[in-house]
C-alpha cells in the first residue's frame, strides 16, 4: 500500500486556497467559452426530423450552385423587438435573427463559393441607420406591438429583416423575413427566379428597353420639377428676385419658381408625351406590366400637362384665367401629385423589370369558376344607367344598388387573389373567355367551372395544353346547398331559408377530357368512414331573436383521401386532403397502355368509398344513413396526372372562330378602344389555322373536385339582372334585388360549409401551382416547411379519456413502481442475514 | 466478543489465504468511474427511497401534461388543433423542470452537510470531483425516469397520429440537456448551504434566471443586448432542438453550463481544505 | 513495537480566522499500538483526526501515513484508513447492510467480497440481528457499532475512531471499549477521549492535547509518572476498638513522605469506617497498608483517587 501511486493532479485539480480556486474556476470557464465561441464558427448540426425539414434540399443547393456570384447583402436591424404584431395576435421574434443568419449560411456553405455575403450596418458615416438603408433597398419594415416614447411623440419603432440578391444585372429583394419556416422556400424561389431573370431578360431585351427609356423620360420630368419647386427662403429670394413683392409667401414663391424655370422644365417634360406614344406603342399589349407602365406614364404626363396649364407660360404675369382654385394652391398639390405618380411609374418600372423572372399562371374566367379578379368593365354602362335612371327614379336606385353588388363580389374576388397568390409571390393573370391566351402565361388554371366553356375556349384550351405548358383542371360536377338564402315570397319580409339540394352543374369538362381519353364521371363519391365535416350555420329562433349557431357533421360528401402517389411531387407529402363532392376519374384502357404517356393516380379514395348515382340526401344523418347501406365500390381515382403527346380535339375539324368583341366603349383607363371588326375575327382565324397543332406534349393534372374553393362571380349572384327587362318598376323588382342578396350569401354559406378544410386543401393548390409553373424543386421545399402532420378526428369523449389517461397514468406509473420496490425491499431486509 | 471472530480480523498464518483477499484493493484511480456510479446508484436509491422524488415527478407530469393539453391559459385544446405534434411537451416542459429539479438537487449535499455524512463520504478513497459527479449523474438518473415517464405523451399521439419520431428524438436529447444543465446549477447551491430549503430557493432562481430571465436582466444594463450575451439564454439554446436539430453549438453550451456548475460544486466541496 | 512508526504528525499548525485550533502538534503512532488521544473539549482533537483523515487541510505540517505524504496523495492515505467520525454520522435511511455493501463499494470490494466482509465484520461487532434493519431505527449503541464496521469494513491497517464512546450509556462503553482492546490487537489504532479511564483502560499510549498543543506524550505509566508528582489516595479505615478517627488521621499524617491526611466522613454500612484523604508525595500505599495494620486499624478501602482530566492539564500545563 505503500507505494500507492498518487492522485493525478490533472484528474482532479485539488484546490488548496480560495485563490487557487477563483483561478481554476476562472480557467474551466474559460475554457468552456473558447470552445463554445470556437463552436460558433462551426456548423456541425444534424437534423432529425423525417424529411429534414431543416436541412437544405438537393434543389436548394442546386440553386445556389447554379449560379455565379450571387452578392447577398443582409438588412437585421440592430434591436429587434420582442414580438410583432400580425393577423393571428403577437408573434415572438426570438431567434429568429439567428435562423435568418443561420439559413443564409447554409446557402453561402451549400453554394460553394458561388455567393458573397454583406451585412448592412451603419458604422460608416453617411450611410443612415440600417432601417434607412433597407428601405433603400426596398424592403418591408415592420413596427413592433410596443410604441416608444421619441420626442414627446409616441410612435411605433420600424425594423427591417430581410436582404437583396444581385446577379450580374438582375437583382430581387427578400423584403421582410419573420417566418423561419419559409426562409429556404423564399430564397430559393429568389435563387430559381433570378436565373431566369437573366436568362429571359435577354429575350425581353426589347420591351425592357423601352420600358427604361420611357421610365427616364419621367424620372428626368420629375426631377426637374421638384428641384425647381423646392424654394426655401434665401433661394426664392435670388431666384424670384425681380418679383419681390409676391414672394412674401412660400408657396408664391414656389410658383414664381416655377414659372421661371419653366423654359427648361418644358424641354425636359414636354417629351414625356411623345415618350408614352413613341416607348409607350410598342410596350403596350405586351404584357400587363408594360401596360401598366403605359398607363401610369400617360397618367404621369396628364399631371404634367396639368401642372404646365396652371403654371401658365413663362414669364406671363398672370396665370390661367378659368382656373377655380388660385394657382399658389393648386400648383404645390399638382407637385406633389407628380410625386407620387412618379413612384407609380418607378414601381410600374421595377414590376416590369422583374417580370421575366414571373412566371404567369392564367386563371381562366367567364365560366362561374373560381376566378379570383375583380371585373375590368363595370357592371353597368355610365351611359346606359344614366338612361335608365332619366326614366324611373326608382331604377335608378336599384342598377345602383346591383352595381354595389358587383363591386362587393368584385373586391372580395380581388382580395382573395391578393391574399392566396399575390401576396405569396404568385404572378396571377386573368384569361378571359373568346380572347386568345397570352404567350407569357406558362399555366392555365380552369378551376371548377360550373358553365359550358365555347368552342373556342376549347380550342384555346387544347391548343395550350399541346404548347407544352401545364394545364390543371378542377371539376365541380355538383353543387351541394345545406341551406340557401332566397327570397321572401312576401315583400317586406326577410329572406326566408330555402331548400336543401344537390344540383349538377352544367360544366362541359367531361366532354373535353373525354377528347383525350379521360372521364370524368358524373356521380358523386361517397364515403362512410374516410370523411370530413361539414360545418352547418343554423339560424335558431329563439324568444323572437334570431341566434346563428355552427355544428360540424361528419358528411359521406367530403370523403378524404388516404392514398395519395408518394413518387409524385405533388402529394408526396400531403397527409390530409379532404375532397368536397368530388366525382372520380377514369382512363381509357388506350391511354393507360399507351407507353408514350406517363399516367399517375395522384390521389385516390378510400376502399370504403362509393360512387352512387344521385339521388342522394344532402342533410346529414339521411345520407350517413345512405352511405351506410351502399356497400363500397372504392377506391376511386380523384385526381390523376397526364403526361404525353395529346392529340388535339380539333384535328381534322374546322377550327372555330373568335367571337367578335361587343363594342364596351371606352376602356376602364378612359381611353377610346378600337371597334373589332368581322376582319380582325378573320385575320385571327387565318393566324389560327397556320399556328394550329394537331398533336403536342403537354402535362395536364385534373382534380375531380374544387377543394371547397367555389367561385363567386356576377352572373351566379346577379342573375336575372337584365336591364332590357329593368323597364318597369314592380314588386318583382324588390324581390329580384332580395334574391341577389341571397345569391351573395349562399355563396358565403357554402364557403363556410367546408372553410375548415381549406387550409390543408390550399396547401395542395400550392403545390399544384409550383408544379404548374415549372417550379418543381419549390414544392418540394414548400411541403417540407408546412408538412402537418394530422391527429386523428378524436371524440369528446375519448379525448377526455385519453387525457385522464395520460395525466393519471404516468404518476401512477411512477407510484406505483415506487410502492412496488418499497415492498419488495421489505421483504427483503426482513429475509437479510449474512 | 467470540475469539474466532477477532481471529479473523487478525490474519493468523493459517489464515492467511483469507486475509490477502480481504485486503484493501488499491483504492481506484482519481479519473475512475467507479466511484462515481457507486455514489449515483445510492443517490437514486435515496432519491426513490424519500417521498420527494414520486412528489416531484408527480408534479412534473401532470402539470406538464396539463400544459400540453390545454396550454398556458387553459383555453388551447392539444385535441382540437389535430397536429401529431409534441412541440407544446418541449415547449412547457423546461418551466417545469426548472421548478422541480432544484427540488431534487437540494438534499444532495445540503443534507450530508447538516447530517455529518459528508465527513464520511469525503473521507472514503475518492476525489470531490467523484463525489459531485456521482451525485449529478444520480440526480441525472431521476431526470431520465422522469423524461421517460413523459412517453405517454409521443405514445399516445402516435397512436393518433404519426408525429416526426426524429423531431421527438432531438425535443427528448434537448430536455435531458437542459435537465442536466438545471441539475447542476442546483447541485451547485446544495453544496453552498447545510439549508435545504435555502438550496432550493438560491437553485429555482439560478434555474429561472438562466431559463428565462437574463433577456430582461441583460437588457437592463445593455440595450441592445449584444447577440454574444443573448446566448446566455436556456431558451435560445433550447429552441432548436424542439424542432428536431441537434446543433454542436446548443449541445456544447448546455454541456459547458453543466460543468462550470460540477466545477463550481468542486471547489466549494474543496473549500473545507483551503488553507 | 517497531522502531518506525505508521503515522508521523509534524508541527501541525491549523489556523482558522477567528482562532488556532492546533498550534504545532507533532506525534507518532506505532504499528500495534492504540493511540489515546487525550484532551478535553476544542482542545484539537478532533481537529488533529480530522487533518489525519484528510477532511480538512492543515495550515503547516506534514503527515505522513504508512509513507505515503497526506499532501501528495490523500485519497492512497483514506484507503489505509477506517474512519469513524465524532457522533458517528451513518445515512438513517438505509438498511445497514446495504449502507455497508456501499461502504465496500465506494472501497473498491466486488459485492462478493463485501458480502463476505459483512458477514464477519458484522459478527465481530454484533450486529447480525440488525443487519436488515434501517439505521435510523438502531439504538445508539447499535448506530455506533455499525459505524464501527463501516471502519473495519475494508480490514484497514489503521483505525481512527473520533470520541467512539461518547452519548453511550454505561453498558454501551464497557462493550464499545472491549471491542475497541480487541481491535487493538490486529489493527493500529487512534481513538479520542476526554475521558481519562476511558483512555487509561483501552489505550497503550496517550497524547494529551490541549489549547492546540501536545502536553503530554508516554505510555499510561509514565504519564501516570509525569503527573504522579502528587499522589491523592482514598483511605477507608475501620478503625480498632475505641480508638477515634482523630487518632487515625494523626497516624496517617505522620507517616513519611505524607503532607496531609484529612478526615472526610464515615461509612456506616455494610463495613462501618471513616474515609480520609491522603496527600502524599510518592506512592505511599504499601508504607501506609503496613501502618495501619500494625496500629491494629482495619483498611477496607485504598485507592488512588483519579484525577480529573481538567486537573491533570492544569498540572502538565503548569509543568510545562
């Protein structure tokens, strides 16, 4: 024992005074924060989730590879605030820089050495704070719940989180960057956009140059102007110098200024007339964005023309005699007018600038489907409402009353466009009927309509789909109302609640999928034990009061789907899509032999569900009851993939015409249109036949259902408004305007029915429109983010139990354990001998 | 006193064989584990022996699983959102375990101080650091029966639902990260006092603080709050392995944390022999 | 006894802020022997096992345990060692056989050994009835009994037992200290006392300390010497018939070499006598025994009165 070896010391550094241990304390932490700041600059992580929802994807990485010198340079104000306020409540911001930085990161890693990373800060002087610099680089600043207190004031601070990518000569801004979840999802579009940015701006060489001619036509107008209104007191005095006398007040001065730079400001505006007509032709038409551009420079130079008039010509004393207000006030207006139209037209510029890298996905419109614009005409002729109200005072107020109408439905149809597309970085375009489809639109979407498209919206349609480009169709077959709103029989009365029915639409898609060998049948699928709710609003009266109450019902019209193709990227995440009165899809055997095309069942019913012709009962329990006793024919296919050299419909047919356009009068920006004439109808006839393709390959998705998005137009809302028929004023006339009320509700009441399905259903649509677009790799991305994962539709009941069940369980677990070992220990000690 | 029993004790040469195998082994090396596990498995053992574990681990799981169920205020319904999810689990779970763990850790020294069995427990053939790391690693053992127990909550969701098992695995590795960091910082105010309740108090606030507080503290002196100080934060450190990442960055912060409180709980073991 | 002794204490000097618990105490402990430590309360007794056992750290000094430096390695010293500290804190709430399976763990032992170790380590302390029962529950002698095998446990060359008698009743010592003689005979052995007999009884040698500092070091017989500078007896006398207590005082005064002979009081039953006090300054008893029997008194009693610990230090420090 003698020769015990010693305690190492290094194993245990024994202490022996209060200074040895303040120094090795000091030491061990030290220790521990070198080796965590040495972590900081390593990325070593692993993700543990399924589908590595937070590692980059392959076509993220493939993104950053792809392209050569990518500069990103990285707006984070300094002192972020604790939470934001958003549409949902406060959000927390905490970490979130952290993620941010971290992402851009990974991109920089994953891009190896294709990309340069700058962070803003406002260390340098003349540089403004970083929020100013982020505006600059037009991001979105964001304020905080929290208001502070500057200056007496109390004001909301703004922040900005984001940053802009630079790629040669194209460049696309992350504007404002608060959801982790989508950080790769957003940057990587901007990586995919800004390579087609480039590779397309060389085709749109010549719009784009036109467009930046005309920009800086006005920028130059714009310029000139507000430096020559901006007078402050030592300035007014030279420059107005001769006029002493009427410069006594700032904004006389400012005219005076004016009027004596006016010379030079005539040889910078004046051509930013023949600029519109001269950059403006060859620009419009082209695109919306051009025509945008079009029309706020044009509206730009009315400004101008305005501001010149006012003004009067150089040097004259006295200004335009028929002016109302006095010039001193009008003219600073008309200067900040320009302003703002100038931004209009900077903003114009930038959009169209961008487009390349936009993809437009077509809605088409005009069929009762989901078409989510507002109208471009008005409801009703100026002119014509003017004639009407001339003769009865009464009719007067009910086009007015329509047109309100119209303009509710059109907003609200504008707003969703906004809110699910726009918003989300979707460049949407309007496809109207008997027009032909633009060449920048790279999807058509036909969703659910509930019309008979033309013959010539067919032909557009088929002639689309054989270009190559994506056409997705959804079908509404049905149109199922639990409750509709009508009008009362009794004038006076409230609108009374109406029959409860299954009525077929008289969509014509059947036929044409038929065409390519497609059917889309007729009868609803069914299902007993793979369904979702309806949500039914009931009115109850109640002591005279009329209360309006919700109640979900398990419906047999809303099967879900469970087996949806995992090789496809399309529902190769999904867990949940609930189908509202879907139909089904079949092949032809032809078409599902036929080796040059690839068709894939995306997404099929249950084996419990069934296709039953109607009738069927369209109140719960009844068809419950129904679906109980149908024994099941499932599963049925509900959406399928298309992807091959499809004959066109109209091989060896003659080719229908356009119908010539009604004359509308002016155009909604006031500019006279030119009349269509039976000859244009024939030059586009001629140009058809010479374009025509009679086979082409194209991808076609079709969904036998609409996701419970139902269109809302004029004419399903409108009906039977007929101002031919508006002649005579009568107690029909009430109630015709009652039923358009009704017809606005209805819709509403059939949203609401399956609104609790949309969430998971738009992921799908989302889905649908990346692929659609060619941005397969984004959707991807997108359901990696956003995967849910649903828990089971649990019973009141058996939630409960499941709960006490969990809650008592594990304590009891544990006590239960502990009384065990205490008795077995007891046993054992009374047993102990040694 | 039998003589054959004193015999024993006095190796006669006839029974020399049982002596040489009796004899002190050499006592184990200062860097062994040995010691350490003896010391852990005892501590488990008084730990499940007193009342204060099934208490605490009582309290644990049903306010945990109450904060999983309906949320902060009471009103959210884990049911009603259908998400197979467990992000509320590691969510609230860090709130409980900061109040409960210094609970555990309190007796830990505290309790040897005040009895007198630390002199005895010092003075057997190991090294403080030994002794502090068989008490964590004891206290550790309560953590995993305790996270373990919480398996109800994945068990049941997947029985509902099929919840990303790999997003569980990192929320489970970030709690006994978290849990072990807590652990020590309690060990650590057990070895500062003889007072239990005094340990407890000094650990649910060193807890609190570390978990939730230094934001709003460090704000008060800095402002911003540099992003070095803010990885002060549990919280911040935490939040990734909630969502399924194990990032080398959090793992070595809680790790770091962890052992500044065994060197802390080292030297004040020590300062008995300072001079 | 071996020339070279098992434990060297040097000039151990333990400071704390307020006093100096020990102030430069040096001992050996030879290999065999029972080692009293001796002194009263706070005198650094304590102190002194706790620095031995490496609880605490001397200021200065050195020790030396079996060779080995306490300050180099002093976990190698606590292997040596069996340790029983003062008011023998036990964990009260294990069964005692797993407290000393654990004690055997925490040595080193495999669960084997320990089992075997128990067994008769239990034996030799009598705890084997109680082996299955929690500590908490023990009698305090049984407590103290089970913190003596916690130190035997490991067959330690070197026992250190820290007042091992202390809040027993009588019984409980007399059978503590029995064991403790036994032990003697196989292990070195340090134990302290303030309590003289106690010490005189069990031990071969004593270090008596006080204020911090050794007063005294020697077997029992030389210190007995050391302090025996004044030797107090109890004489009981029956006296011969007639004569008073006053004559037998006068003869015990006028023995040689006695200075003082003071009647204390009678003893009626069962042996009537009187009681002196005899202040001589050698051991008279023998001259004395003889005196009074020639005079034709009766002794019933003669004893050395024991002197108080306190007493002793008062003399030794007063020596010194």
């Amino acid at each position: 024992m003698a020769t015990a070896t010693p305690a190492s010391p290094a194993a245990a550094p024994a202490t022996r005074s209060r200074t040895d241990a303040v120094v090795m304390l000091g030491a061990t932490i030290g220790i521990a924060v070198v080796i965590n700041a040495l972590a900081l600059q390593t990325s070593v992580r692993l993700d543990l989730t399924e589908q590595k929802i937070h590692t980059l994807s392959d076509a993220s990485v493939a993104a950053a590879q792809a392209l050569d010198n990518v500069a990103v340079t990285v707006y984070v104000s300094k002192k972020l605030p604790e939470t934001i306020p958003t549409p949902q409540g406060k959000v927390p911001l905490r970490g979130i820089e952290r993620s941010f930085r971290d992402k851009i990161d990974e991109y920089l890693r994953a891009s190896g050495g294709h990309m340069s990373i700058a962070y803003a800060d406002d260390n340098s002087p003349g540089v403004g704070t970083i929020e100013e610099q982020g505006e600059a680089a037009k991001l979105e600043p964001f304020s905080s719940t929290e208001a502070e207190v500057t200056g007496g004031q109390l004001k909301f601070a703004r922040f900005v989180m984001g940053a802009t990518f630079h790629y040669k000569t194209v460049h696309e801004v992350l504007p404002k960057a608060l959801q982790p979840g989508f950080y790769e999802f957003e940057i990587t579009k901007i990586l995919l956009r800004l390579k087609e940015k480039h590779d397309n701006a060389e085709l749109m060489k010549e719009p784009l140059a036109h467009g930046k001619a005309l920009f800086e036509g006005v920028k130059a107008c714009n310029e000139a102007v507000q430096k020559a209104a901006k007078v402050d007191e030592k300035e007014a005095d030279t420059t107005a110098g001769l006029n002493l006398k009427a410069a006594t007040d700032p904004t006389q001065k400012r005219l005076d200024a004016l009027k004596l730079a006016r010379p030079d400001l005539d040889k910078v505006c004046k051509p930013v007339g023949d600029l519109v007509t001269k950059e403006g032709g060859p620009l419009k038409g082209k695109n919306q964005f051009g025509d945008n551009l079009v029309q706020a420079a044009n509206q730009f130079r009315e400004a101008w023309d305005d501001l010149a008039q006012t003004v009067g010509p150089a040097g004259s004393a006295e200004p335009d005699k028929k002016a109302v207000m006095p010039p001193h006030i009008v003219v600073p207006q008309l200067v900040n007018v320009l302003e703002q139209l100038f931004r209009e037209v900077d903003r114009a510029h930038q959009t169209l600038t961008d487009s390349p890298g936009r993809k437009q996905i077509g809605f088409l419109c005009g069929h009762d489907e989901f078409c989510p614009f507002g109208e471009a005409e008005p409801f009703v002729q100026e002119q014509l409402a003017m004639m009407m109200a001339q003769n009865n005072p009464m009719m007067k107020q009910i086009v007015q009353a329509a047109t309100q109408i119209a303009q509710g439905i059109d907003e609200t149809n504008g707003r969703i466009g906004d809110n699910l597309f726009t918003k989300r970085g979707y460049s949407i375009r309007r496809v109207d009927p008997g027009e032909p489809i633009g060449s920048d639109i790279s999807a058509l979407i036909v969703y659910a309509p509930r019309k008979a498209v033309s013959e010539y919206t067919k032909f557009q349609l088929d002639q689309f789909l054989l270009s190559g480009r994506a056409v997705v169709m959804l079908a509404q077959e049905w149109e199922v109302a639990l409750m509709n709103m009508a009008a009362s029989d009794d004038i006076g009365n409230d609108m009374r609640t109406d029959y409860t029915a299954m009525t077929a639409t008289t969509s014509n898609l059947g036929d044409i999928l038929k065409g390519w060998g497609i059917e889309l049948k007729k009868e609803p699928i069914l299902d007993s034990e793979h369904v979702d709710t309806v949500r039914v609003m009931q009115l109850v009266n109640r002591g005279g009061l009329q209360f309006q109450t919700q109640q979900d019902f398990p419906y047999g019209l809303i099967p879900v789907a469970v087996d949806f193709d995992r090789s496809h990227p399309l529902t190769r995440s999904l867990s949940n899509l609930a189908l509202p009165y879907t139909t089904s899809l079949e092949v032809t055997t032809a078409l599902r032999n036929d080796k040059r095309f690839e068709v894939v069942d995306v997404i099929k019913s249950s084996k419990t569900s069934v296709r039953k012709a109607p009738p069927i009962p369209v109140i719960p329990p009844a068809l419950n009851e129904l679906v109980k006793r149908t024994p099941p024919t499932g599963p049925h296919t509900l959406a399928l993939y298309v992807r091959g050299p499809f004959p066109s419909l109209f091989a060896g047919k003659e080719l229908p015409k356009r119908p010539k356009r009604e004359d509308k009068g002016k155009d909604p920006m006031g500019m006279e249109r030119p009349k269509d004439t039976d000859e244009n109808v024939d030059n586009d006839w001629a140009l058809a036949k010479r374009q025509f393709r009679a086979e082409g390959s194209g991808k076609l998705l079709v969904v036998a259902s609409n996701l419970g998005i139902e269109g809302l137009s004029r004419a399903t809302v409108l009906s039977g408004f007929d101002l031919s028929k508006l002649t005579q004023f009568s107690a029909d006339t009430i109630k015709l305007y009652q039923q358009w009320q009704a017809g606005f509700q209805n819709w509403q009441i059939r949203i609401g029915q399956v609104s609790h399905l949309l969430g998971d259903n738009l992921q799908f649509l989302y889905n649908v429109l990346d692929w659609a677009s060619s941005h397969e790799a984004l959707v991807a991305i997108r359901s990696k983010g956003d995967t849910r994962r649903p828990l089971e539709q649990i019973e009141n009941d058996d939630a409960r139990r499941l709960r006490l069940g969990a809650l008592l369980g594990a304590p009891l677990l544990l006590v239960g354990a502990g009384l065990a070992r205490w008795r077995m220990r007891r046993r054992r000690d009374a047993a102990l001998q040694v | 006193m039998s003589n054959t029993a004193t015999e024993s004790l006095a190796p006669s040469p006839t029974r020399g064989a049982s002596a040489t195998a009796i004899a002190t082994p050499r006592p184990p090396r200062a860097s062994s584990m040995r010691p350490v596990i003896t010391i852990a498995r005892r501590e488990m053992a008084a730990t499940f022996d007193s009342p204060i574990a099934y208490i605490a681990g009582t309290v644990f799981l049903v306010v945990t699983g109450l904060l999983f169920f309906f949320g902060v205020s009471g009103a959210d319904d884990f049911f009603a959102a259908r998400e197979a999810t467990l992000r509320p689990l590691f969510e609230y779970a860090p709130w409980v375990l900061a109040v409960i763990l210094p609970a555990v850790t309190m007796r830990l020294l505290a309790e040897e101080k005040k009895a007198g069995t630390l002199e005895l427990l010092v003075t057997l053939p190991v090294t403080d650091l030994q002794i502090v790391l068989g008490k964590l690693l004891g206290a550790v053992g309560f953590l995993a029966v305790a996270l373990l127990l919480t398996g109800v909550f994945p068990l049941l969701v997947a029985m509902k639902g099929a919840p990303d098992l790999g997003a569980v695995a990192g929320g489970y590795l970030g709690l006994f990260l978290v849990g072990t960091a807590f652990l020590s910082l309690g060990l650590m105010t057990s070895t500062w006092t003889h007072n239990q309740i005094v340990a407890f108090i000094v650990g649910l606030l060193l807890c609190a603080f570390f978990w939730t507080a230094t934001d709003a503290l460090l704000k008060a002196v800095f402002d911003p709050v540099p992003s070095v100080l803010q990885l002060l934060n549990f919280q911040n450190q935490f939040s990734d392995f909630s969502k399924g990442v194990v990032d080398l960055r959090n793992v070595l912060y809680f790790v770091a944390v962890t052992a500044v409180g065994v060197a802390v709980s080292t030297y004040s073991l020590q300062s008995r022999q300072w001079k | 006894m071996t020339p070279h002794p098992v434990i060297q204490v040097r000039d151990l000097v333990k400071r704390y802020p307020t006093k100096t618990a020990l102030d430069g105490v040096s001992f050996d402990v030879h290999a065999g022997e029972i080692l009293g430590l001796l002194g009263p309360n706070g005198a650094g007794k304590s102190t002194s096992m706790k620095i031995l056992t490496s609880y605490l750290s001397p200021s200065s000094g050195k020790v030396t345990v079996d060779g080995i430096d306490l300050d180099v390695d002093p976990v190698g010293v606590r292997a040596l060692l069996g340790y029983l500290p003062e008011s023998t804190p036990l964990y009260l709430d294990m069964v005692a056989y797993d407290y000393l399976m654990w004690i055997g763990e925490m040595r080193g032992f495999d669960r084997a050994t320990c089992h075997r170790r128990i067994a008769e380590v239990a034996s030799v302390v009598g705890i084997k009835e109680v082996i299955g029962m929690q500590i908490g529950q023990l009698s305090k002698g049984y407590k103290q009994r089970v913190g003596l095998a916690q130190a035997l446990l490991h067959n330690p060359k070197i026992l250190i037992l820290d007042e091992p008698t202390s809040g027993l009743d009588p019984n409980q010592i007399v059978e503590i200290r029995n064991l403790i003689r036994d032990l003697g005979k196989s292990h070195t052995v340090i134990l302290s006392s303030h309590n003289l007999a106690e010490v005189r009884q069990v031990c071969d040698r004593i270090v008596i300390i006080h204020r911090g500092k050794v007063v005294a070091d020697g077997s029992v017989d030389e210190l007995e010497g050391k302090v025996g500078a004044s030797h107090k007896l109890v004489v009981g006398v029956a006296p011969a018939a007639g004569a008073p207590t006053s004559a037998v005082a006068a003869l015990l005064a006028g023995l040689p070499r006695v200075k003082a002979a003071i009647f204390t009081h009678d003893v009626r039953a069962p042996v009537p006598h009187a009681v002196y006090d005899v202040e001589a300054d050698a051991d008279v008893r023998p001259e004395l025994a003889d005196a009074i029997g020639k005079a034709g008194h009766t002794i019933v009693e003669l004893r050395r009165k024991s002197m108080d610990l306190e007493a002793i230090f008062q003399q030794l420090t007063h020596d010194v």
